[in-house]
C-alpha cells in the first residue's frame, strides 16, 4: 500500500505521460530542434546497451551546459538542478522506434 505522500508525489512529478516535466521538456527539445535531433539520433543509434547511450547523452549535453555557462550563478545551479531530474534512459527507450 502506498502512503499518501508517495502518491502525491507521483501526481506532483509525472508531466504529459513523462517520469517529469524536466524528461518530457528535454525530449522536447531534442526531438524538435535539428542539432539536437542529430545528437539524440547518434546517440540512439549507438551499437551498446539502451543504459550506455542515455550516459553518452547525458555527458554529452552536460559538457554544452558547462560550456554555455561557465561560471558559478545562481541561473547554473538552477540548470544543474533541473539537469539531474531528467530520466536519461527514458528518453533513448522512447526514440529507440
């Protein structure tokens, strides 16, 4: 049986049939944006385990992040916050059609 709280958080945290808002806004993005289709697509395309290429992905676009803002703010703790939420393996599973 679930508490209360467990089930409050679920509702809280899953966004349009997404782990979260943050998995679902990433997808968005890469699944819309011509370069980033590109990396998502190399990264899918990969011949390892579904769990190497959510990694490689993930590596890949924290690498941009740093490179975009490179010094300590408030704004790049936020972004790494929100960075972390995302479910890296969720979206490779659901751009592996």
């Amino acid at each position: 049986m679930t508490s209360v709280a467990e089930a409050t958080q679920t509702v809280a945290t899953e966004y349009n049939g997404w782990s979260n808002r943050e998995t679902w806004v990433v997808n968005l993005w890469l699944s819309g944006e011509p370069s980033s289709y590109s990396v998502l697509m190399e990264a899918v395309s990969m011949q390892c385990p579904a769990v190497d290429k959510a990694d490689w992905l993930k590596e890949r676009l924290e690498w941009q992040l740093n490179d975009e803002i490179e010094d300590a703010c408030m704004w790049r703790d936020l972004l790494q916050h929100a960075f972390r939420q995302v479910d890296w393996l969720e979206i490779i599973k659901a751009n592996l059609d």
